[in-house]
C-alpha cells in the first residue's frame, strides 16, 4: 500500500485521467473528490463489497436457472 500525505486541496493523480483531491477534513473525517473518466467506477468500499455480493448471487441464481431450463427441455424431448 502506497500511504501518501496530502493537505486540504492537494491532489494525487491515478494513472493518466483519475485525480483525487482532498476537498475539506473535519476532525476524523476526510471528504475527497474524485474526477474519473465515466468508464471507471468509484465506489466507497462498503457499496462496493454489496455489489459484489450481489453479483455472486445473481450469477448463482442464473445457473440455477439454467439447471432447471435444462431439465425441463430434457422433459420434454422424452
């Protein structure tokens, strides 16, 4: 992990075309802006984490229900 010091409206950049800049830090709380081009997601880790659960279940229900497709078009060839 790169750990890097930053003071109220200093920036780093990520790559070419991802810039975060420290927008106001109150107490134990940082508010940061980030500029990113609208391909890149940016996400706070929590609402990251619950997409990702969510994908996972989805892409177990899709096999799930491919399963099931499957069977029934089995069914009915007998």
């Amino acid at each position: 992990m790169l750990v890097l010091t930053r003071k109220l409206k200093e920036s780093i950049v990520i790559g070419d075309n991802i810039e975060v800049t420290v927008v106001d830090v109150k107490g134990d709380q940082v508010k940061l802006g980030i500029v990113a081009p609208s391909h890149v997601s940016v996400h706070r880790r929590e609402v990251y984490e619950e997409i990702q659960r969510e994908n996972r279940a989805a892409a177990r229900a899709r096999v799930q229900d491919l399963n099931s497709l499957t069977e029934l078009v089995r069914k009915g060839r007998k």
